[in-house]
C-alpha cells in the first residue's frame, strides 16, 4: 500500500514462501529503504540554478539525488553541499579511474563531506583503493554501463556477453568488500540469484510505464521500474523522464506506486 502523504508502504512476509527465498526476502526488508529513496534522482543538468530548481520541485516525493559529472564540473562540492544541507542523501557518480593511490586521495577527499554513495570504475586494485580509507562512504563499483550494448562489447574486443561480464565484477565486488553495484536491470536477477541479498544494486536506465521503448538517448539496457525492483534492485537512478516532465511530482508518485507493487510482490 502507498500513502503518498506519508510515502510509506507497507509488506508483509507470507509464511508459505519457501525457506531459502524467505530469508532472501528478510534480509532485503532489513535493509530498511524507505520509499522516498528508492529513486535517486539524476541532477543530470550543466547549471546549479537548474539543478536546485529541479530539487525544490521534487524534494516533497524524493530524498536522494545524484550529481554527476557534468554538474559536478559546473559547480564542484557547491551542490553537493547544498544537497546535504538540505538533509538529502547524495550519490556522487563521477565514476573514478585512475591508479590505485589516486582514487584512494579522490575518496578520501570525499568521505567527509555527507555523500552516501560513490562509484568506482576500475580492477580489482583500483576498489581495493577505493575502499581502503573509505569511512562511512559507501562505494558503488561499477559494472557494464548501461549505455553500451553487445555490439560494443565486440568492438572492444571482448568475447563474453554483457550479462556474463556482469556477474563476474559483481562478484569481485562483493568479494573485494564494495558496498554495491551499479548495473542495469536486466542482469539484476541474475545477480541476486547468484549472490544474494547482501549486495546494493543501484539501477540507472529506468523508464517509467510506456516510455521504456522511447529512444532519444543514449540509453540500451532499459528497464521500468516496477520490473527492475522485483528483479533485485534497491536504488533507480531515473533522470530525464522526471526532470523533463510537465509535471515531475506525478511521475515520481507514479513511478512510487509501481515501485511499492512491486516490493509487495516481490514478497509474496
């Protein structure tokens, strides 16, 4: 049930499921997320004004929002700031790759600051850096892009297909100590069956209702909210189709209510 009042929900664990798929179910209530930040909203924008504008219109429904790199490069640690201040959770996704002592100077430069979540996009020595000095930070490692597709993989002469590349550094991830990944929801599933709960799946290439068949971007593994929650993922990462939207509450309250059918579903 959601109360968009309260943006609460409400589910229930049935004592017929079977026992394994129970604890799974526990161990991903026990993560305790509320709904209001199920959705990490992408301040995907080049301008400060823009992106508080977008923020001050959506921060009734929503609790948590991403600053990439394009708005990082626009106004630095101003709108990460700002965001904290405000009491909301801040993903950081400026994606860091570089030699080991480097990324582990770029976390330590973050750790202090209030942001929940950082990604890393590197081998196994770069998340051993990143995590070496991490604090309260969370690290997201970072597995296939969502903007890439099969044909890319080939080009860059790589055999395996996405979804197998996928299971691989999430597992290294999860092996290594990261906090969570980011992957598409396709291969979310897969994921969850193989590793279980603990891991945090951070989703980006999120599509509400009928636009998941939408092109525009520059988006190929897409999924819409509802399927990517019951898949296993923990966190949408949805930019566009609400910041672009007339009226961006009502996609948010949409895409909230889908979001909590799927969670009861995922449960029973």
């Amino acid at each position: 049930m959601v109360v968009h009042g309260l943006l609460a929900t409400t589910v229930t664990l049935k004592t017929t499921l079977p026992a394994k798929r129970a604890q799974e179910c526990g161990a991903m209530k026990e993560k305790n997320i509320p709904l209001r930040e199920r959705i990490i909203l992408a301040l995907d924008v080049g301008d400060k004004t823009q992106a508080r504008e977008i923020v001050r219109r959506t921060e009734s429904h929503i609790g948590f929002y991403k600053v990439g790199l394009q708005l990082f490069m626009a106004d630095w640690f101003g709108m990460v700031d700002w965001l904290v201040d405000r009491g909301h959770k801040v993903m950081l996704d400026l994606k860091f790759f570089d030699i080991p002592e480097t990324v582990r100077l770029a976390v330590d430069q973050i750790r202090d600051r209030g942001v929940a979540l950082a990604t890393v996009h590197g081998n196994d020595p770069i998340l051993r850096a990143a995590l070496q000095d991490r604090g309260d930070l969370r690290i997201l490692a970072v597995t296939v892009l969502t903007s890439f597709g099969e044909e890319d993989m080939r080009a860059m002469g790589m055999t395996q297909s996405i979804a197998d590349l996928v299971a691989f550094r999430a597992k290294r991830a999860l092996e290594l100590g990261c906090d969570g990944i980011v992957s598409s929801g396709l291969e979310a599933a897969r994921i969850r069956q193989e590793l279980g709960p603990r891991l945090l799946i951070v989703t980006p290439g999120i599509r509400p209702g009928d636009n998941v068949a939408a092109g525009g971007d520059d988006q190929n593994r897409v999924m819409t909210p509802g399927r990517a929650l019951a898949a296993g993922a923990d966190h949408l990462v949805v930019g566009r189709p609400v910041t672009r939207a007339n009226d961006p509450v009502r996609v948010i309250e949409l895409m909230q209510d889908e979001i909590a059918a799927a969670l009861v579903g995922s449960l029973s």
